[in-house]
C-alpha cells in the first residue's frame, strides 16, 4: 500500500508527462504540411530578420505581461 504522499507524487508524474508528450506531438514536425493554395511564401528583408533574432527590451517584457 502507498502513503498518501506517494500516490500524489505518482498523479503529478503522470500529468507532467501526458502534457510534454501533448506539445512535443502537437509542435513536432510529422511529414509535410499542407499549405493552402491562396498562401503567399513571401520573404522578409534582412532588417525585419535581425528584429525576430534580437534580445527582447526590458520595456518590451514588461509592456506584455
């Protein structure tokens, strides 16, 4: 028979993982994709790649949360 404690340790192991193994189904790349018809593939100019890649601002973190 398990303490009380140990049953709980079991439960929030076995939630814990049936999250991660949601997301990395859910995110992880499985053959190709359809993609609509009416989508354009366009590309993004070299200034507007640097500001994907750039460090977030203090400002810009707290103005989101």
């Amino acid at each position: 028979m398990q303490s009380p404690d140990q049953s709980i340790i079991s439960l929030m192991d076995e939630i814990k993982n049936a999250i991660v193994d949601h997301f990395q189904n859910h995110f992880s790349a499985r053959g190709v994709r359809p993609v609509p018809n009416n989508m354009n593939s366009k590309r993004i100019n070299s200034v507007d790649s640097e500001d994907l890649v750039r460090e977030f601002l203090e400002e810009e973190v707290l103005r989101a949360v």
